[in-house]
C-alpha cells in the first residue's frame, strides 16, 4: 500500500525498456493500492501496470499529474482489475484485449481516457497548481509535495464522502490535513 506519498522527479531510459515509466511500474501479480498520492514531473510518464496473475490496482484520491511524455498512466491488460475513484489523472491509455477489466468507479478527472471501459466520468480540461510543498499553517504537514485545487474548480467538494478503498471513511489528505473542507470531500489527494 502506498499512501499519503509523492512520486516526483524520476526518470527511466526508453532505450533500456520498451514499457517503463518513470514513477511506478508495477508487474508481474502484482497487487497495489494507492490512496493520498500525487504523481508528477515523471518521464517518460508516471505510473505503467501490466496486469497479469490476477493483479489488482486500487487508487482513491490519487493526482497524477504534469507527467512529460505523451500518456501519464499506462494500464497494459492481460488479466486482473482496474479499480480507480475519487482521482485525477491526465491521461490514461488501456492496452491488451485479454481478461482485465478496467472499472472507473465514479467520481474521477481524466484530462483523456483511451481505450478502456467502464468510465463514467468527467473528461476534459482541468487546471491544477504546480507541484509543491502546499502546507501553509498546517500543523499535520507531512512534508510531501502535492498539487493544489484552485478555489471553485470542479473537483473541489465534488464528493458527498471520503472513502478509503476498504470503504472506511478517509479522514484526511495526503499532507494529514483533514477531510472534508467545506460542502464535501475534494476529488484526489489535496483537500482544499
């Protein structure tokens, strides 16, 4: 489980391996969640999952976002699951036609959502600030880096709870600052 985390800043050679990004590349049955998490600044993208052995991938409120490269999130589908909710991400390609399924269950920002299925969510231009240390007069800070809601944009308040991915209520947001703030949760890992 990955959680309350940023992956920032790494980069892979495309020569040494043909699918490889530069944050997280998870394969081989492996089974991952990622709650509280922004992704950014990773080339040639940020996260690359290749589901075989009946893998599970589960993220709630995870930011991938201003990743260099022309795809931020690789899913490469063989068999396994696909589970994402209450994200934002830039862009997320499916490939294989084997068993997988992708399942978007709600309440996700896609800036671009390629070949997948099951999506239901809100797809198109979105603004976030640039990657920092948002901690001002934070008392919990954790000291990771994540990327800010600009007041009024769509993801803010957008979620009427704020569920962890056993279905627990998620009390707070990556930097510990507690959830929700205002009329409802925040969609990804910044709670404005």
């Amino acid at each position: 489980r990955l959680e309350r985390s940023s992956v920032t800043n790494n980069a892979v050679s495309t020569e040494m391996y043909d699918f490889a990004d530069g944050g997280i590349n998870a394969f081989f049955g492996t089974n991952l969640e990622m709650v509280n998490v922004t992704m950014s600044g990773n080339s040639p993208g940020s996260f690359h999952w290749a589901a075989t052995g009946m893998a599970a991938l589960t993220m709630r409120n995870v930011t991938i976002w201003d990743n260099p490269g022309t795809v931020a999130f690789v899913v490469l589908q063989d068999e396994g699951t696909f589970d994402v909710s209450t994200s934002i991400i830039e862009s997320v390609l499916c490939v294989g036609a084997g068993t997988a399924v992708a399942v978007s269950t709600g309440s996700n920002f896609f800036e671009s959502y390629t070949n997948c299925t099951g999506s239901t969510d809100t797809i198109g231009p979105l603004t976030l600030t640039p990657l920092a240390h948002n901690d001002t007069g934070l008392d919990t800070d954790n000291g990771t880096l994540t990327m800010a809601l600009p007041g009024g944009s769509a993801p803010v308040d957008a979620l009427g709870a704020c569920l962890d991915t056993d279905g627990t209520p998620l009390g707070t947001d990556q930097r510990n600052n507690p959830r929700p703030q205002g009329g409802g949760c925040d969609v990804g890992a910044f709670e404005l």
